[in-house]
C-alpha cells in the first residue's frame, strides 16, 4: 500500500469518528418518557385535538448518557377526552406526546397513547337505588299497611333520581400528574 492511500485511509477513519461524535443521539422505540403536566386536564372542558404542555420528569438515559434531563419541555395533545355518562360509561381521557424541545430546538416524537379511565359507577349506583329503596319500605311499614310496598317504588324512583343527578364521574388530570409514554419509533433528539 502506498502512503498516499494509507493517509486516506488514516483521513477517511478521521472523518468518521468525527461523524459519529457529532451525530444526534438516538433514542430507541421501546424508550420510556416519564413526564408530568404543566397545566389541568378534565374531561368537562377538553375535547379531542386539545394540546398540553408536560416537563420529562425523571432524566431519560441511553447507553448511559442523559439525553432527555429533567425538565425537558414536552408538548402533547388529546386523542380521546370522552366525558361520564350518568348511569353508566366511564370518562376516558387518551394522550399523546408529539415532541421534546432540547436546546431550543423541537424534535418529534412518536408515542403510545396512554389511557386514564374514570372508576366506574355501578356499585355506587346500587347503593344509592337499593337504599332509596330500603329507607321507603321502611318509612312504609311503620305508616303500616301496604305502605312498607309503596314506600319500596318510591324509595327507587328517589334513589334512582339521584343516581342520575350526581351520576356523572369526569376525569380531571390536576397539573404534576404523572404520566409515563412509550417511544413507538427511534427519535433524534
């Protein structure tokens, strides 16, 4: 070999460790990003298309080197915002995280969609029913008669009643809430 091609190939291997050491690091699909809101969510107020702002909230670390510290600006939005029905349905709120901001530059992401859904009403609803009831049977039998029967079709209807008007049970995500995406695809960042 002569010393020509050896000094292109000794300027050719130059050039690639200094290719590698300024690439943009990669984050790979499968990557968790801990964040946590900057402002409320609630399922009242925010429909689908509602874009939020998050902060990472533990240090996102590859191949150990820190490539999304704490704080890192995150911006977002709703997929799904689906409020509570009154007696039955659950309130459902779905994220998606759509880009970091580092070093005042926006790179995006793609991610999961978690879910956060509402607990359900069914128990509560029972109670509320089946007490209606029991209290009007009760307040009938001590009226006597056929009155502990008609107490009982009262006490539902009212027990019923207000299972409807305090049925609905929304989501509402205060601000600090913690959420923790999955990267779908590789991201630079």
């Amino acid at each position: 070999m002569s010393k020509i091609q050896i000094l292109m190939l000794k300027s050719l291997g130059f050039l690639f460790l200094i290719g590698t050491a300024c690439a943009q690091p990669i984050l790979p699909a499968g990557t968790r990003i801990p964040i946590r809101l900057a402002q409320s969510l609630d399922t009242r107020r925010d429909h689908p298309g509602t874009p939020f702002v998050a902060h990472v909230s533990v240090a996102v670390m590859h191949d150990g080197r820190v490539l999304l510290p704490r704080g890192t600006v995150c911006r977002g939005h709703l997929v799904e915002s689906r409020p509570s029905g009154r007696l039955q349905g659950r309130a459902v709120i779905r994220l998606s995280l759509d880009s970091v901001e580092l070093d005042g530059r926006r790179y995006s992401i793609v991610t999961s969609d978690p879910a956060i859904v509402s607990k359900s009403h069914k128990k509560r609803n029972l109670e509320l029913i089946a007490g209606g009831a029991g209290t009007g049977a009760g307040i009938g039998a001590i009226a006597g008669g056929v009155g502990a029967a008609v107490g009982a079709r009262v006490g539902v209807t009212a027990g019923t009643a207000t299972a409807v008007i305090t049925g609905k049970r929304n989501l509402h995500l205060a601000p600090e809430t913690r959420v923790i995406f999955t990267l779908r695809q590789p991201a630079r960042v």
